[in-house]
C-alpha cells in the first residue's frame, strides 16, 4: 500500500474496536500495525471478529510492550483507543511518553470518556475517581469535526454516541441564536452501545421487544454535551437528557425540544440546519423524519426539523457505533493526518439491518 499509514488499536475486543477494524481494512491508507489486548494475547483477532477473519486472517492481539515498541519505531502512527473509561488516559500516556522520548509523534483519538472534559475535577465529578493522565488533558480537544474548524492539539477525546446526537441536533440552532439554552431531549440507543459483556440490560430475551428508558436526568453524557455546547458555540446550555434501551442492536434515534426565541417556520429551521452543515460531507437534512435503518453501519447523520408556534423538535439518526464512535473517530484522524475527511467512509448504510 503506498503511503501507507501504520494504525493501532488499543482496548482490542470490544465492540468499537472491532468497528473500528472493519473501518481500517477499507480505509485507503491506515494499514492496521497491531491490535492490543490484555485479556487476549496472542489470540487470533478473528476469534473475537469473526465477520473480520477475510481482512485479517492471520492478525493476533499484541500485548502492551509490542505496541509499544512499535510505536517507538514509527515516526508516524495513528493511534485509536477502544479501552475503557478509566483504563485508556493511562495507556495512552504510558505510550505516549516511550514515543516521545523515541523521537516518534504518533496522533491519538480516544474514544472513552477519559479525554473528554476540560479538567481533571471535572472528569472526577462525572466518574467518580481521579484521573489517569491529568498532564495530558490539554493535549486533547473534544469536540465533533462538524464543530470545530481548526484543530490545536496534537489529539482528540471523541463525544460519546449520545452526546453526538445531541450535539449534532442541538449546536446549530444554539450557534445561530435561534433557540433558548435549555433543551429537552429523549433519546433512544441500541444494545451495542452498552458494550460486548452481557449484563441485564442488554440481555436479548430481556431487551428484544420491550423499551424503557434509565438514567433519566442523570446520564453521564449531560455534563460532556453541556461542555461541548459551550466550546462550540459560547452558549451556557441546560440539558435535560432521558435516555431509552431500544429492542435493536445498532443506532440511535435523538428528539430534542427548546423553544424558539422568535417564530420560525419549518422551513426556516430546515434552512438553517442545511446552511449550518453545507460543508459537512456526513450530515443529511430533510424533510423527513429520520430513520435508523437508513443510516446503521454508515457514517451518516440524517437530521430533520419540524416547529409549531414557539417550540421547535430537532430529529437526529446515527449509528452508534460508527458516526458516535468508530467513524467520527476516523474523521478526526483523517484530518489530523492531512487526509481526505471522507477516507474510507463513505459506504452507505446496508438497509433492512
């Protein structure tokens, strides 16, 4: 592959992980270097992937020190950690510091929460113990690549896949003016978004044809959307977020009300969202409302608008493992590396999943 860009994946047998690999066997010049596994050494990666095992047959979980010696070696990588929150600002700054004193600027996307705010108190708050890496937070920018321009750090701490519905929903009429600052939002996810080990939650014969919402006021999104709001707009936001377990594997579907500073008419609103993401490759407004199947397994967002008096619904459909995780991951590395944003992205969603 000429040009090719040598690529590691940290936090290897989870779910986004392996998002993150069928991302990366399509991509046109990440080339997969080496997937790390504490749990799994030496173990076969398509035994945890199977539907991977035709891009990488032959691919093993690396342990930590092999990563690291890698990393050492290449003066260029891209780096994405999969690994758990309070897990990944550690090993990502245990490898950082060997790179470094190598001579090697690898780039970072991590897609836990452990880059996500601003402090380390404010992480602290959230998650309930200290931070890993908290020298290393400045190096971070978190943010979506539809919010921000330029980026000033070397990395970037991914949204999580609720809070990147939301803000994709929320930032432009904020942005604009054209809302109030406190927003109601319901959203509803798939069980993938809860991670690969089963737990009563996301147990199928549990889940499959039923909903119900948790966490109601009190998700641990809230406060990463309310500082993402702020860095992309200036706007101190108030989020009120229930979030709902849906009965499918991959998706999320965002209602977010607010109400509007003067009246505007649907299409007005429609306008102002297609004006907004006119640059924005991976976003999609319409008229109608949007639909998980038409995006699951795609990099796609479809947003839609509707207004009745002083009230406006902002309507947003992601995939959650790939536009709030994997694939808004990509983006990011692709500009950090000078790359075309849409690299290895482009696919559309399958339908009928």
């Amino acid at each position: 592959m000429s040009g090719a860009i040598p690529t590691v994946v940290l936090g290897g047998t989870g779910y986004v992980a392996g998002e993150l690999l069928r991302l990366i066997a399509g991509h046109p010049q990440l080339e997969l270097a080496a997937v790390m596994s504490d749990s799994a050494p030496g173990e076969l990666v398509a035994a945890a992937f199977p539907h991977l095992e035709a891009a990488y047959p032959h691919k093993r979980f690396a342990p930590e020190a092999e990563v690291q010696r890698l990393l050492c070696e290449t003066p260029r990588a891209a780096v994405f950690s999969a690994a758990p929150h309070g897990v990944s600002a550690a090993l990502i700054d245990r490898l950082l510091q060997r790179a470094e004193e190598a001579g090697s600027a690898p780039r970072v996307v991590d897609l836990s929460a452990d880059f996500r705010y601003a402090s380390a108190d404010a992480y602290a708050a959230v998650y309930r113990h200290a931070h890993g890496a908290a020298a290393r937070l400045p190096q971070f920018t978190c943010a979506l690549p539809e919010h921000l321009g330029q980026l000033e750090t070397r990395h970037v701490g991914h949204p999580g896949c609720f809070a990147t519905a939301i803000l994709l929903a929320g930032v432009p009429l904020l942005a604009a003016g054209l809302i109030t600052p406190t927003l109601f939002v319901s959203g509803v996810t798939g069980s993938t978004g809860s991670g690969r080990k089963p737990v009563e939650g996301t147990h199928h014969p549990l889940r499959h044809g039923d909903l119900y919402s948790y966490g109601a006021l009190t998700h641990r999104h809230t406060p990463e959307v309310i500082g993402c709001v702020r860095a992309a707009t200036g706007v101190e936001a108030q989020v009120a977020f229930v979030p709902h377990s849906g009965p499918f594997a991959r998706g999320i579907h965002v209602t977010l009300q607010a109400r509007l500073r003067e009246p505007h008419d649907t299409a007005a609103l429609l306008a102002a969202l297609r004006d907004f993401y006119a640059g924005a490759p991976f976003v999609r407004v319409s008229e109608q409302a949007p639909r998980i199947k038409d995006v699951a397994a795609s990099n796609y967002a479809h947003l839609s608008a509707t207004a009745r008096g002083d009230t406006v619904a902002v309507l947003c459909a992601i995939d959650n493992l790939t536009k709030g995780a994997a694939g808004g991951a990509m983006q990011w590395m692709n500009r950090m590396l000078d790359l075309p944003e849409t690299a290895g992205l482009t696919a559309p969603a399958p339908g009928w999943t």
